[in-house]
C-alpha cells in the first residue's frame, strides 16, 4: 500500500471514563462501478468495503462503506475509555484487508 | 411611464443570460393581478433581481422589497477589491432604481415569516400582508460547527464570505501584516457559496503580497481534495505568483478541525498546528436564518424547491432564490441567483394568473480573476427536466487549459463587462 493509514487521537492516556476521539483517513480510489470510461464501459466497482475498530475484545464501530462515499474515505468517532487495551483499526476492500493500525490506550 | 409590450420585450431583451421564460407571458395576466401584493426579502442577486423583473412583467402589481442595508455590497468582485483592483464604491449598489420603478423598498430586517397567514412581520413591528413572497435570504453561518469558529473568533480571523465590514476587516489586516507573513485560509467542504471563491480570494491576496509584501506566502488548507477550475488555477498560480501559494488537500491533512482565533491558529484533523500572521476562515454554512423562522428549510439546513418555478416544496406562496436553496447541479453564484430570480417572478405572474409556469432555463458563468489581466470562467446552462434541474448536456464549460496570454487577457475583461451587465440588471446601477 503506497500510504499509511492517518490516525489521530485526542488522547492515547485518557482517564477511565474520558470521551476518546479518534480520526482516520485511508487512501483508497473508491470507483462506485456506476461510471463509463471513454470508451463506454463500465469501470469495475472498487469500493472499500468495511471498516472496524476494536480495543481488546470490544467492538467500537464496524463500518459498510458503499459506493456513494468520496475518495479517500475519512472517519471520525468517539468512544469512551473505560479500560486500556490496543485500539485496532482495519480497512478492507474486495480484495480483503486493505491496512491495519494499532494504537495502545494506556488509561492514566 | 405607460408600458407597452414592445418597450416590455424591450426591457427583457436588455437583460442578460436567463429569464427566457418570460416571453410567453400573456397581456392579459397584467389585468388579473393588478390587485396582489407580492413582498420580496432580500435585496441580493436574488431579491433585487426578482423585484425588478416582476416590474417589468407586471406594470401594475404592488411591490415591496425588505431589505436591511441602504446598500448593497456584492461577494462577487470582493475578492478584487481586496487585491487592491477595485474600490469599495464600485462594488456597492443602491436602490434607486427599484423606487423609480414604484417599487417600495423598506430598509428594516424582516423578522417572522407566517406562511400560513401570508404575514411578514419587520423588525420595526410592521406586518406585510403577502399574495406571493420572494425570499432570497442568503446565507449565514454554521457557528461552532467547526470548533472554535464562533462569531468573537471572526472578528479575529474574519471569514469575509459575506461582503461588508468582514471583508473590509481582512482588508485591513492584509495592510497591517508585514513583508514575510503567511496569509492562512481553511476552506469548508460541503455546500458553500461561490466555490471557486476560496481559490479566486487566494489569487488576488496573491496579487496583492507580489506588489507589496513579496516575501509572504499563501496556505491553502482545504477539506476537500479537489476544487472549481483547479487546472487553471493552479496554471495561473505558477504563471504568476511562483511557489507563493501552497495548497494542501484533504488527502494531505488539509482539512481543519479546530481554530484558535487568539494565536491566529489552526489544527487539521490529524494534529498539525499552521500558524497565521492573517487568518481567513471559510466556514461552514446554512440558508440565512430568516429561512428556518419561514419554515422552508429542511434537515440539511438549505431550502428545497421545486425546479421549474423556484417555489418552497415546503411552503406554498413562498419563492426562495439564490444560495439559500438546494438546485444543484446549479452552483450558489451570484449569476444563478439573478437567473432563478427572474424564473421565479415569471412563475409568480404566471401563478397568479391561475396560468401554468413557462419552462424554466437558466444560464450561470463565474469568472474568476487569478491576476490583473488573467481570467479564466466556467459556465454552465441548467433546465427543469420535469422532475429535476439538470444540466443541459453539451452546453458550458470551462476555459481552454493551453489558452495564450490574449485569451486570458480578454477574459479579464469579459468578467468586467459580466459585472457591469449583472449590475445593471439587477440592480440598474454600474
């Protein structure tokens, strides 16, 4: 993959009970399938396909992206910290998992 | 002045771009709705534009227009006379040709909206009884949408997307700043008015900093990842001003998430601090605020209506033009308010004749200036398909990418004759 994902947290040391916010940006071209080249043919769909946040064993968000999201997609969500753990992050597309990331909460 | 359909058509001809609905109009709605009241609020591309034209289709109809300001101060140019091109006066129109017209126009804000009752009620207490309302409110912004953005922190970091002391403000601060600063611009995704504005402002802040200030440079953070004659711009950027201006899209963490007006900062999304020496912020926006009192706007907070009349799908009686409605793919311009306007005070006689509208076809072209003698335009011409406006296929454009000197040159000077043309159209002044 040409570009990391992009991660920012609002605090990697939160105190327990403390709202997290999280942004994430991943490059990717995001072809609805529904346009026609110059030639008249369809350009084959090429659409990221889920994104799902974890810590530890605990679902934060699983995502569906479909074709009317924009190039490079950019997801901002909260959660709240109510024990340390390893945030992980994975974008996939048709062809299964995109990028993965991993930030380590450490409540302070 | 008696009117007679020759000077009529004449009137219409004069006119520029759209309207094209209004030839078809029979004489004799004149005598049918020379009893109604029609309130126009708003004296804008949209409003002025509106009242002007139901004049002129309509020589007996009773008129006013709400307007707040003695004057009237156009977005479109403001980027020029911050670039030291144009003169606060010759971007500033009056009213008197409205009032020579018989139009009453009152300079008070209006204040509620009854859509039901067909009451506008000002803020001197007067109440207005309407048969049709025009409402061409503008837009106002999203305060704090975007975090630390409210209106102390304009005073501090202007948006100057409403021309007026805003823009005056950024003037003044691009004097004070010394050679070697950095002019800083967010710029907003999402629907706003005049979206080659951000690019158009850059290039005469540019033009300014060349000619006086060469040293400082121009940040563009941007939370989009691509913009309104981007090829052009960034053409006539290099042409002209080398590497003073820098844009970094959303893909490049352009995209800011929060201002701190007092340190004249910004931080992006993914926590990167841009300091300021000025600071321009091009905010996230709604529909002026007289629109939600009047009920026509929707969750989005951009009024809806229908295309081939302009009237609220929300309200009936209530006509709103210009940036505050939802007519994508028509951008929010000056031009196709003034165009949505005229389609607007046609469905109006046609309505109140009990006739049905004529089809409605609008024209748009923005002009953008990147330096003193080179413009580049995008145009476009748009129609209600029955169900929707669209854009006619085939038609407009964009200027040519390997254009010479001369071509830019000459449409620097058609965005001039554009200004003078829609001046005098919607305000008959120059």
């Amino acid at each position: 993959m040409a570009n990391p994902p992009r991660i920012w947290l609002s605090s990697e040391t939160p105190a327990a009970g403390e709202i997290v916010r999280v942004r994430a940006q991943v490059v990717h071209i995001m072809e609805s399938g529904l346009r026609l080249d110059a030639a008249g043919n369809a350009i084959p769909r090429d659409t990221l396909e889920r994104f799902s946040a974890t810590l530890g064993d605990d679902v934060i968000l699983d995502w569906f992206p479909e074709t009317a999201i924009s190039q490079n997609p950019y997801i901002e969500f909260t959660f709240k910290a109510r024990e340390s753990g390893v945030l992980k992050m994975i974008w996939s597309d048709q062809n299964g998992v995109l990028a993965e990331a991993e930030r380590a909460i450490t409540l302070s | 002045m008696k009117t007679t359909r020759r000077t009529l058509l004449g009137g219409i001809g004069a006119g520029i771009g759209a309207g094209v609905v209004s030839l078809g109009l029979p004489g004799l709605v004149r005598a049918q709705n020379a009893s109604a009241h029609v309130v126009v609020v708003g004296g804008g591309f949209g409003g002025a534009t509106a009242a002007r034209y139901l004049r002129r289709y309509s020589p007996d109809l009773k008129i006013t227009l709400i307007e707040p300001s003695e004057t009237f101060v156009t977005c479109p140019f403001s980027n020029l006379y911050l670039g030291g091109l144009r003169s606060w006066d010759s971007i500033t129109h009056s009213y008197a040709a409205h009032r020579g017209a018989g139009i009453e126009v009152i300079h008070a804000s209006a204040e509620q909206i009854d859509g039901a009752a067909r009451k506008v009620t000002l803020s001197d207490g007067t109440a207005l009884e309407y048969d049709r309302l025009v409402l061409s409110p503008g837009i106002d912004i999203r305060w704090g949408a975007l975090e630390g953005y409210d209106e102390p922190a304009a005073e501090l970091a202007p948006h100057a997307w409403k021309a007026g002391p805003q823009t005056q403000l950024l003037k003044s601060q691009l004097e004070a700043m010394a050679d070697g600063g950095t002019f800083v611009m967010s710029i907003t995704d999402g629907a706003f008015r005049c979206p080659p504005g951000p690019y158009e402002r850059a290039s005469m802040v540019a033009h300014y900093l060349k000619t006086n200030k060469p040293k400082s440079k121009i940040l563009l953070l941007d939370s989009k990842e691509t913009f309104s004659k981007q090829g052009l711009f960034k053409q006539g950027w290099e042409a002209l001003y080398g590497d003073m201006i820098e844009w970094i899209s959303a893909d490049n963490d352009g995209k800011v998430a929060k201002v701190d007006a007092s340190a004249l900062s910004v931080e992006t999304a993914f926590g990167v601090t841009h300091k300021a020496d000025v600071l321009n912020v091009v905010p996230p926006q709604k529909a002026g605020w007289i629109a939600d009192r009047a009920g026509v706007t929707n969750e989005t907070g951009w009024v809806p209506v229908k295309g081939n009349t302009f009237e609220s799908v929300q309200v009936p009686g209530i006509y709103v033009v210009g940036d505050a409605t939802i007519a994508a793919p028509m951008p929010k311009s000056g031009f196709c308010a003034n165009a949505q306007g005229k389609v607007a005070a046609a469905a109006i006689i046609a309505d109140l004749a009990g006739a049905e509208p004529a089809p409605a076809s609008f024209v748009n072209t923005c002009y953008s200036l990147v330096g003193p003698e080179w413009g580049i335009s995008v145009a476009g011409v748009y129609y209600f398909d029955g169900e929707k406006l669209a854009e006619r296929e085939g038609s407009g454009g964009v200027s040519p990418i390997e254009a010479d000197a001369a071509f830019r040159q000459a449409e620097a000077v058609y965005g001039a004759g554009w200004y003078a043309s829609i001046s005098a159209d919607t305000w008959g002044t120059v």
